[in-house]
C-alpha cells in the first residue's frame, strides 16, 4: 500500500541526520510534492507529535534561506540541541555554512 504525503512527511523529517539540516520545501520535494506544500509541513509534523509520533527534529527543518524558525518557548530548547549536534546558529538567526550541512535527502 502507498504512503500518504503525511507519512512520507514524518519519515523524511525523521531521517535528517544530526548535525545536518533541510528545509521546508526539500521536504516536500522528496515527498513528492511542490513547493506550496511546504506550508504544510508544520502542520503534518505538529499533528504527528501530537499523535505520539516521538523523535520529530523539528530544529532539523529551516527556511529555504537557512534561517531557523525562533519562538520564544523554544528558544532555549532548539539552541541546545543546535550546539550539541554541532550547528552554529548567528544572532540573526540563520544557519552558519547552511549549504554545507543540508542535508540531500
């Protein structure tokens, strides 16, 4: 039976290794689809936490410009794990040597 574009979402998203980063619109690509489903791709994911689906790296997927997506409740958590993983994140908020470490799905 074929995957849903949901599934093949929240697969891809969990196969971005550590320390490497892709954006939106890679995943949508490699899951089949055109760049406006990008916009979805949040949605999918947040859904799929809220389901129990454990594992999302949501500080693995960036804008298509290298810039991470800032939230105030998050911050502290997502700067954790970028420096762990070894990602440098600027005080602009975008990903330092971005086409370096996305990752090629």
């Amino acid at each position: 039976m074929d995957k849903t574009f949901s599934e093949r979402v929240i697969e891809a998203a969990l196969s971005i290794p550590p320390g490497k980063v892709a954006t939106y619109g890679d995943l949508a690509r490699v899951c089949g689809a055109g760049p406006m489903a990008a916009q979805s791709i949040t949605t999918i994911l947040g859904r799929a936490a809220d389901q129990g689906v454990l594992g999302i790296p949501f500080h693995r997927i960036v804008y298509a410009d290298g810039r991470v997506w800032k939230n105030q409740h998050y911050n502290v958590a997502r700067a954790k794990l970028y420096r762990a993983e070894g990602i440098m994140v600027d005080d602009r908020g975008y990903i330092r040597d971005f086409h370096q470490i996305r990752h090629h799905f």
